[in-house]
C-alpha cells in the first residue's frame, strides 16, 4: 500500500507474496517439508511460503518468549532468523501453525505438505 511504503515497524507492515523461510533440521516441519523439497533432512532448508498478513512475531519478542516457554518450538524461521515462521509442539500427535498461508500453493492433486501431514496424523490416531 502506498501509505506504508518506507514503513518498518510492526503495524504498518504488509507482507504480501511469496518469502523464504529456513526450516530447521529434526523438526516436524523438516519431515513434512523434505520429500517436497528434496531434502533428506540433515540440515536446515529454505522454503517459499504465501503471505498476506500484518503480523509478525519476531526473534526476540515477548510473545515468542511466552510460546517457548509455553513449550512450543520454533521450527522455521525467515533468513535473518528475525521473524518466527512455524512452530510446533513436540510430543503432540500433529501441531504446527505457520505464519502463511498454506491454501495458497495447495491443489486437489498435490496438497501442501502441512494438509498431507494432518490427513497422515488422523488417519495414524483413528487407527489407534
């Protein structure tokens, strides 16, 4: 938007489109992102992820601090490490929130990797 070309803090940001995200090794997003990526999981790797939003939760934040200690770990992170993308719960069947939009780039042939990890997790905990 014209009005917050220039502006850099948080409130008057948009991001809008795609942006990397750096997905840390041993993580939950790291095993759902892999086979789409071609990653064998041994090291962090950057994916591309939809934006449309205001709302960034940045490295040394409050908030992050009260997620983390809430338990909750962050598992993708942009570039810089500044901004939280995904995180997770260890230990939990299947949670994780990104901070895009996964609708975006997902197709009735070819789900996104969050969608095809949460059709995988209810279908593992009906079996149980």
């Amino acid at each position: 938007m014209e009005t917050q070309k220039g502006i850099t803090q948080k409130g008057g940001t948009m991001r809008l489109g795609a942006y990397p995200c750096v997905v840390k090794k041993g993580t939950l997003a790291a095993k759902l992102y892999a086979p789409a990526y071609g990653e064998k999981g041994k090291a962090d790797f950057t994916i591309s992820e939809r934006h449309r939003h205001r709302y960034e939760l940045g490295y040394d934040t409050e908030g992050r601090k009260a997620l983390e200690a809430a338990g909750l770990k962050v598992s993708g992170t942009s570039p810089d490490g500044k901004l939280v993308e995904i995180v997770e719960l260890p230990g939990h069947p299947y949670f994780i929130a990104g901070q895009f939009h996964p609708e975006f780039k997902s197709r009735p042939t070819a789900p996104h990797p969050l969608f095809d990890g949460l059709v995988a997790a209810a279908l593992k905990q009906k079996a149980k």
